[in-house]
C-alpha cells in the first residue's frame, strides 16, 4: 500500500491528527523561553490546549452533520473593529509625539534625519546616501520647507496605516470562503496590537517599514493572479533587501519543489510554474534595474564575510550585525496571545484556507518555513527578519482566530469571556505602549540644541568646539541635534581619533591622566560631553563618571552635558539651563 | 454614481482637505500649507485610484480600493521622483510638479484605455453620434 493512500485511509488520518497534535504540544512547551517559571508555563500550555480544544470541538460537530446554526456577528460588528483597529494604530502610533514631543522614537531618527538635510539641500540623493528610492518621497514635502522631522515621522506612521491597509488586502486575496471580510478585519487588529509591530516602528526602521506593505501587496497580487505582482514585489526589494529575502527564498524553493515533481512524474511544466518563474526574473530585473548590483554586492559581501552567521562577527559588532532589534525570545512573550492560534494556522492550514498542494497559497507556509530558519538561527539581519515574520503569525493566526470566535460563542457566557480576552489583549498592548520610553527625552534634546550653532555670536558652542558623547546609543542624536558639527562618537564619524583600546581605557580604567592624555588627543578644542538618562540610569562606567565630576577640566553645562576645557585657567563657570 | 452619493464623497474629500490644511499650518505658512494641502491627493490618491479601477474592475470592497489607492500612488510617486532625479541629477521644485503631473496624465491615460474609452472605434464612434446629433 502507498503512502498516499495509507494517509487517505482513516488509520492514517487518525495517524496525522496525532502528530499535528504532538507537534502543536511540543511547539506551545518550546515556545516559551527558558526563564519563565513552570507555574507560568503550565497556564500558558492549558491556554494553548483550551484553544485547539474550542476550535477542534467545532469540526467534530460539523463531521457528525448536526452543527449548531452559526452564530456570528454582523457585519456592521467587523466594521465597527477594523474603525477601532485603524483608530488605535494611529493613535498607538501617535502617542509617543503626543507625550514625548517631536522626536520619541528610536537610534535611526537622527541618521535620516541627516539623510534627509544632505538630500534637500544638495537637490539630490547623491553617491552619499544609499537607497534612493527610498528617500525620493522626501523631496515634495521638504522643497515645501516642511521640517525634517515631520517629513520623516509622518511618513513613517503614514507607512504603518499602509501597512494594515496592505494586510488587510492581502487577507482578502486568500481563498477563506464566505469569511474572508471578518477575517481580514481580524488580521488587521492583531497587526494594530501587535507589539512587536509598535517595536519595529519605535526602533525606526524607515527603509524596511516602507519595504514591507509594498512585499504585503506584491504576496495579495500575487494570490489574485495579477501581473502588477512585480513591479510591486521589484520595488519592495529595491527599497529593503534583506525584507525581500524570506519571500524570495520562499520562491525559490517552490520552483525547485516544483521542478523535482516535474522530474518525478515526467511531465512538462504547468502554465502557473512557468508564470512563477517568469516573475522571479522579472522581479529580479527590475530589481537590478532600479537599485544596480550595489546592494547585491553589499549584501554578498556581507554574507561571505560573516560566513552567512551573526556570531562570526567581532563581539562589539553582533548585535548590529543581527540587526538592532528585540532578540528572538522578547519576541516570543510578545506575540503569546496570537502564537497558539498561529500554530493551529499553520498545522491545520488546508482546513482554514482552501488550498490544493499546486496552488499559490502555498507559497505561504514555504515562506513561513523560510521565515522561520531566518529567525531560528543567529543569520545576518535575524532579528530584523522578526518583523516580517510577526506578519507572517498573523496572518496565519487570523482564520483561526476567528473560527475560536465562531465556536466560542455558541457557548453560554462566550461573548463575555470574548470580551475580557480581548480587552485583555487591548490593555496588555496598551500598557506597554504607555510605559515605552524615548531613547532621548525632550529635556536632552533641548539640551543638545542649545549646542547648534547660528552662526551670530551668541552662539555659546564656537565654532571649533566639539561634541562627545561616550555611548553609542545617542550617537544620532547629538550629531543631529547640535547642528551636524565635529561630533565625537565612538566608532563612527571622523571627528574620533581613538581606536577601541582607547575607549575602553577611556570608560573602564582607574588611570585619570590617562583620560586627560587621551583628551589631549584632540588639542586646544573645547568639548561637550554629553551623557544621556538611559546612560546615567545604567552606570556601568562609574570611573568615567566620578573622572568628570570631580575633575577640574570639567564644568556642568547642563543636566546632562559636561564641558571640559582643556587649559584649567580657561574654565568658565557652570552655567544653568 | 448617485447624486447624494456624490455629494457625500465631495463632503469627506473637502473635509481631507481643509484637514491637512491645518496640520500643514502648523509647519508652514498659509501659501504653503494650502498647496501642500491641495497637492496631496495628486500625489498620495488620484494616480493609484485611477491605476486599481483600471486593473481591477470588479472584485475589491472600499477599503481595498482606498488603500490600494494609496500604496499605488505611493509607488508610482517613489518611482517617479526617482527617475526624475537619477536622470537630471538635480531635482527641483518645478521637476517635482512635472513629475506628478505627468504621473496623474499617465495614470488617467492608462484608466481611459483600459475602458476602452480611448479606441479609435469607440472615439470614431462618438464621433459619429455627436455629428448626428448636429444633424
């Protein structure tokens, strides 16, 4: 007897049924990173299995034939939660100006900020900045003399309500029968609760943020059969790359999965694989005809160096490397509501989307699985991989979802208990919204602003001083706020003389004159030391910080900012902000 | 499309607009907010509306035009200003209003043929009903 019909024989489905369920356990038991205490473990395993219990009871019913009459909520309901979804994201999104004032969000603010400056005064984007397409939206809203930081943060929360918009478009594109409208409507309010998708816009990540609808759209296109697929997924890879990587791997390994099937039963391509692969190269072209070979290049050049891994880089590079963002366990206890309904998803895929095996809508789970190896393992840009791999849960989470919803409220009570999970849910992402905090407050960037210069002689910063900062954490920041002037920074610029010897003797040792050699390094020049909240909360130089209270050569300009002046008998005395 | 349904769509554009209007005035003077205010559909809405009606007839609800409508003029702004300024590498203000522009005349372009409005049969044929008509 073949396998194929020993699985379709019913000792075989039973068979499946059990290793879904053995592999949906083991996955819920995994999921939850070391740390957490069993007592937690267990009531997160009881969540996992009450689900599958709710949804797995609703197929018994429908296979003995006396299902109970569906009880779902109109449509009037799904619009009114698509509004609050849509509302939310934009006020979630919006929150943090509205508390911390024009610049609350994360490290890469002030690198496109200084993008953005060289772009609108040069007149173009120039050889400087990479990623054209990128930064070409910028110059309608910045000839008209709109700030730099409202251009950017503007278009990047513009880019989160695409974002949803594309989601929920992509959603529609999926054979999921009669419910398709609920369950986009679903996919999107997991989107607007997501709190690792708030990260990724908190972290600032403009190029992969814009990157990302664009590659949503191409995958809906792409399901409704339409040509305009690749232009769309061309431009998204054009825009972020390593964005692209888990869809185009995904693609590969279908056509490759495809040819092997061709090869087996002797048969010719069908007209869908041709039409497959004919995107794949048209994308590819347009790719190349939009960005050149340079990112290929950088991104090769990258992959050989590192040997494909995150950890052969040197320690101080990893992290940047993986791609500064919330590592994978963080991510985990983030998206633990909507994780075991993406498990079911995606073990149980064929009974919530229609889907035949040559179909396109397996592209999805071949992309999942490509997703997931990305993340899994400590790959160039893992945890950036993370964002699009988060889309990925929820859009697998959704149909389930909604099926829970379906089933759950045919019980007693069930609209109640759907109710306070779900304002639990809304009030968990809340709450670590709330408690977000800038990376730079508006005190500190009041501070560093009253370092840029005018060009008058008011200016209290001459015009040969310099700006330091002793972390890399507000490297941005202090270059973009005190005017793009000498700014001293560690490992970046090329205003830092030092190697990172030099600036570990500098933070860590006990040797003051040692710090004042090294200061000397920089001659006759009057510097600004800045040292932020986080910094100051964190002290793990407290050498360096009794060095510059006590020493002579430094005076407190500011709250956070120290002068140090070279000559003892050029002090000036503090002066108060 | 209906006269109140009309109305009712003018009602919420005009609101858009006078909308961004004042977010723009936060920023910039009144010159320039009410162009920017006034640009803003041609950039981030018309082009891409046009391009969804012509490549999907049926098939979408509102919200997907909507959003379809902005991810596309999106794309084709990107694409726009970026050929623009690779080929003249020095884009300006004036290179930017001929670049939306002829984004919007294309993208109506591309709407009128694919309804089959720009044909020679169908224009010989209104052609022939309006000297008719005259007749």
């Amino acid at each position: 007897m073949g396998l194929v019909s020993a699985i379709q024989s019913g000792t075989g489905q039973r068979a499946l049924k059990a290793a879904s369920f053995l592999i949906y356990l083991t996955a819920i038991v995994l999921v939850l990173p070391g740390f957490i205490s069993w007592v937690h473990r267990l009531i997160f395993i009881g969540y996992g299995l009450f689900i599958l219990w709710v949804i797995r009871d609703k197929s018994a019913n429908n296979k003995s034939g006396d299902a109970d009459p569906e009880i779902i909520p109109g449509k009037n309901f799904w619009t009114a939660l698509l509004i609050f979804s849509l509302l939310y994201l934009f006020l979630g999104r919006l929150y943090m100006f509205i508390r911390y004032g024009a610049s609350p969000l994360g490290y890469d603010t002030g690198f496109y900020w200084q993008y953005f400056r060289l772009i609108i005064i040069n007149g173009n984007i120039g050889t400087a900045v990479g990623s054209h397409l990128t930064y070409s939206s910028w110059f309608p809203l910045g000839f008209l003399g709109l700030p730099a930081l409202t251009v950017i943060h503007l278009l990047h929360v513009f880019h989160q309500l695409l974002t949803a918009g594309a989601l929920y478009f992509l959603l529609r594109s999926l054979p999921l029968r009669k419910y398709s409208f609920p369950i986009s409507v679903l996919g999107v309010f997991l989107f607007a609760l997501s709190i690792n998708q708030f990260m990724a816009f908190w972290w600032m990540f403009y190029k992969q943020l814009l990157a990302i609808p664009f590659l949503l759209l191409a995958m809906g296109l792409f399901f409704r059969r339409s040509i305009i697929a690749i232009p769309v997924a061309g431009l998204a890879a054009a825009i972020h790359l390593s964005s692209a990587i888990p869809l185009g791997l995904a693609l590969i390994i279908f056509i490759t999965i495809q040819l092997l099937i061709c090869v087996a039963k002797r048969h010719l391509p069908e007209k869908e694989f041709i039409y497959l692969i004919l995107a794949g190269l048209l994308g590819s072209i347009l790719f190349i005809a939009l960005k050149g070979t340079a990112d290929i290049h950088y991104y090769l050049t990258l992959f050989l160096k590192y040997k494909g891994l995150a950890t052969n880089a040197r320690s101080w590079e990893i992290e940047q490397i993986r791609g500064l963002f919330i590592p994978f366990t963080t991510f985990r206890l983030n998206a633990l509501f909507y994780l075991p309904f993406a498990l079911i998803g995606i073990l149980q895929l064929r009974r919530f989307i229609e889907t035949r095996l040559t179909e396109r809508t397996l592209l999805i789970p071949i992309t999942f699985a490509a997703s997931l190896i990305l993340v899994s393992f400590p790959f160039i840009h893992q945890t950036r991989s993370l964002i699009f791999f988060d889309l990925l849960l929820i859009i697998l989470a959704a149909a389930p979802i909604f099926h829970f919803i379906k089933n759950f409220r045919r019980e007693r009570h069930g609209t109640v208990l759907l109710g306070l999970l779900c304002f639990g849910f809304v009030a968990f992402t809340s709450r670590v919204i709330w408690n977000h905090e800038p990376q730079l407050y508006a005190a500190e960037a009041a501070e560093l602003r009253v370092l840029e210069r005018q060009g008058t002689a008011e200016d209290l910063r001459k015009i040969d001083d310099y700006v330091m900062v002793v972390s890399s954490l507000y490297t941005p920041w202090a270059y973009a706020f005190t005017g793009f002037g000498p700014t001293i920074v560690p490992g970046w610029l090329t205003w830092d003389k030092w190697d990172l010897k030099m600036w570990e003797e500098f933070w860590f040792k006990a040797n003051n004159d040692r710090r004042l050699q090294l200061l000397q390094m920089y001659g006759d020049h009057v510097i600004y030391i800045f040292i932020g909240e986080h910094q100051l909360k964190q002290v793990n130089t407290p050498r360096l910080k009794e060095f510059i209270e006590t020493d002579p050569h430094f005076t407190r300009f500011s709250p956070h900012i120290w002068k140090y002046t070279p000559h003892l008998q050029d002090t000036d005395s503090p002066t108060n902000l | 499309m209906k006269k109140s349904q009309l109305k009712k769509i003018s009602a919420i554009f005009a609101l858009i607009l006078i909308g961004l209007f004042l977010l723009f005035k936060t920023w910039l003077p009144d010159r320039g907010a009410f162009l920017l205010a006034i640009g803003m559909p041609f950039l981030y809405f018309l082009p891409g509306f046009l391009i969804t009606k012509a490549f999907f007839r049926s098939g979408l609800d509102q919200i997907e035009t909507i959003f379809l409508a902005l991810l596309f003029s999106l794309m084709l702004s990107h694409l726009g200003i970026y050929i623009v300024e690779e080929t003249t590498r020095q884009i300006t203000r004036s290179g930017i209003a001929f670049t939306v522009i002829a984004i919007n005349i294309l993208a109506a372009l591309t709407y009128l043929v694919s309804r089959k409005q720009l044909s020679p049969a169908r224009l010989l044929t209104r052609l022939r009903s309006k000297l008719y008509k005259h007749d």
